[in-house]
DNA sequence: TGCATTATTTGACATAGGTCAAAGGAAACC
DNA sequence: GGTTTCCTTTGACCTATGTCAAATAATGCA
C-alpha cells in the first residue's frame, strides 16, 4: 500500500499540499527482528508500513514477551503514547519480516500539523480510528472467553496467522501459546 | 470543571473563536441514572461534564451489565466510535448522579472542525490522550492480577469508589463483584 | 423511625486457563 | 543432507477467579 494513495483516501489533499507533506517522509528499508524502538526510549518516528509486518510488545518479568499489537501494510505504526507525549516508551517496536516503511519525525509532523488544517483532520481520523479499534479489543479481552477472543483476532488481522509464530498471538490475545494451541486444534 | 476554561488550557484559542465555538453547545441538566445513548441507537452527541459522573457499558447475556468507562467532571463523555462513525452504539451511556453537560451534536462539531484549524487540533489531541488512556486499560486488563487492575483504578479514578456502586467498578475492572470485595477486604 | 430495597460481604465449590516438562516438527545453517 | 535451533503440540497437574446461594449492612423513602 502506498502512502500517497493511503493519505488520498482519508483527506481530500490537494496534490500541491500532499507532494509537499509526502516529501518531509523518509523511505527506509528495515530488516527482520530489529528494533524501531525500545523501552526506556522515547519514540522519535512514525511509521508508515508500505511493506511487512511489525508488531509492539511488552517486556515482562522473566523476559516474557506479551504482544500488544501488530501492524501490517497500509497501517501507521508507533509508540504512539511516546511519540506524541515524548514520554518513554513502555514498550519494544519491532519489524517481524523485512520491511518498507516511511518514517516522519514528530517535529516535522507537528509542522505539518501546524500548515495544513487537512494534516491536523488526518491526525484526528487516523486517532479515533485506533481507538475504536483498540476499543474493540479490550472489549475482547475483558469479557470473551479464549476461543472467542482468537475469533475476534481473525477478523482484525485476518491473515497474520500465517505471517507471525503462534507465540506472539497467543500474547497477543491474552492467552498461553499452549491455549491457543489446544483451540486451533478444536478441542478444549 | 468549566468548558471554557477546559477549552483554553488545551489549545490557545483566541477569545473570539471560543466565544463562538461555545455558543454550540447546549447546557443541560440531567438526572441520574436517565440514559443517554442506548445500545443500538447512534450517538448523536458529545458531552462535556461540568458536574457529576457517568459510565458507558455494555449488556451482556442474562442481563449482565458491564462497564466500559466512567467519566467525571471536566472531561467529554460520547460512544465515541457510536458518534463519530455514525454506527449504531454497543454500549449504554448514562449518568449515575444528577448531573450538568453541554452537548453538541456531529453537525455542529464537524462545521467546527471545519471552521477552525484549533478546534480540529483540540479534536486530535482529545482523541489520542483518550487512546493513551484505553491503551493503559488494556494493559492492565490483560496482564494483571485482579488487585493490580484494582490499583491502577485507583490511578485513573481516584475517588470513584466512593461514588459508584461497587459492583460497577468491578465489571470495569473485569472481576466479580465478589472478587473486588474480597480485594478490598485486604486478604484474597 | 421503621420497612423495603439495594448493595456488600462471606462461604463452599467449580472450572477455564495457566504452569511445567517433554516430545515432535520445521526451518535455517554449514 | 545432517545437525542445531526454534516453533508447536501434547499431557498432567494446579490455581486464581468465577458461580451460586445466603447472610449482613446500608440506603432510601413513607
């Protein structure tokens, strides 16, 4: 998915004003496994995914990771709470295959927000769209049981299972891989 | 909590601007425990909450009530996914005491995103402090034990203990009534 | 003030899903 | 192509929290 196209659709950008935000973007290829960002840091970029899958996960004790999102082509991926609080983050940010994105960083956004009322509505669509779908997901988790929560997952990241191990998914669903092994299975 | 004031300490408005944004809203007063969105009805407004406090939440199985949220005092109140996609609500919205609101509807607020580059910015910044906060919930729903979730409520919701029945502060936490009390009662 | 209603606490018991440990599979690397 | 490493499945057992039911306590209202 590419960003122009992405941006076009959401806000009605005349092509002079999405050439010149296009254009405070950086392309950047991004290898497998390797950290965009990590806890303690504060998160400097945002990104765009026009190729691969990421994901952002929690340190827990006993250096247990616990999935908390994932984000796949056509999406914008951050720390988010980070990045716009330039607090620390409180947790990882990694590619889970090799990637493209475009990365801004959060002083251009901010100038880009501050020239064009169209980039500041983006910023408000593109927010109450995660929460929604944030929203959707602790609903999920706070009151489904564990095969209705792997439910809930096909239907907000349809094909990740085949792109992402099984480990990160259980996390992500709130479960033990072991659970989510058992439900794939059919029993329990 | 003053609308005005909430207003001006997030964006710099100028006084005419806000003067103006102001006049949109409507006053109103509203009794506890009167609904004010129902589950499948779309929201059709945004409240401020000058006084009181509310709660969004579901209807489960049985009769079961969940709850989602509790908002209080200087803070905007709305089935938010409801109001802004203009999709039938999942939840319940309503007050659980006597309470005074100013409201807008999705006309008026969209004519004022329109009109003012700031109201858009207040739009945005509102929208991802709220997504800060849900993320929080969620991580707290997802990888604590009951009585950590009941800590971290008394961080996001200080005094609301001793404003909302229990039983609501349990379901928002994603416990039983019980549980919470035992919880409470310091051993379990 | 006293009754009716609603909210909270307590107890006994049940269970979904967790933990730990080990065995298969698959994939990556030389 | 064989070995190492990582990923997934399976089994046996355990525990935090849920369910159900009943007893108190608190609150509202006549």
């Amino acid at each position: 998915m590419n960003l122009t196209t992405y941006l076009k659709n959401i806000v009605p950008f005349p092509s002079k004003e999405l050439e010149d935000i296009i254009s405070y973007f950086e392309r950047e290829s991004v290898q497998k496994n390797s950290p965009l960002v990590r806890k303690g840091q504060v998160c400097s970029k945002l990104y765009f995914i026009e190729k691969g899958v990421g994901r952002s996960y929690y340190l827990k004790e006993a250096g247990k990771e616990v999935t908390q999102w994932f984000f796949v082509e056509g999406q914008f991926m951050s720390s988010i709470e980070s990045f716009f609080q330039q607090d620390p983050s409180l947790y990882y940010l990694e590619m889970l295959e090799d990637a493209i994105v475009y990365s801004i960083s959060r002083e251009k956004l901010d100038l880009l927000f501050a020239r064009y009322h169209n980039m500041e509505k983006l910023g408000r669509l593109l927010s109450t769209e995660m929460l929604t779908r944030v929203v959707n997901k602790l609903s999920a988790i706070q009151f489904q049981t564990a095969r209705e929560r792997h439910d809930y997952m096909l239907t907000e990241f349809p094909d990740i299972a085949n792109r992402v191990p099984l480990g990160h998914i259980a996390s992500y669903l709130g479960m033990t891989q072991e659970t989510l092994s058992r439900i794939r299975r059919g029993n329990s």
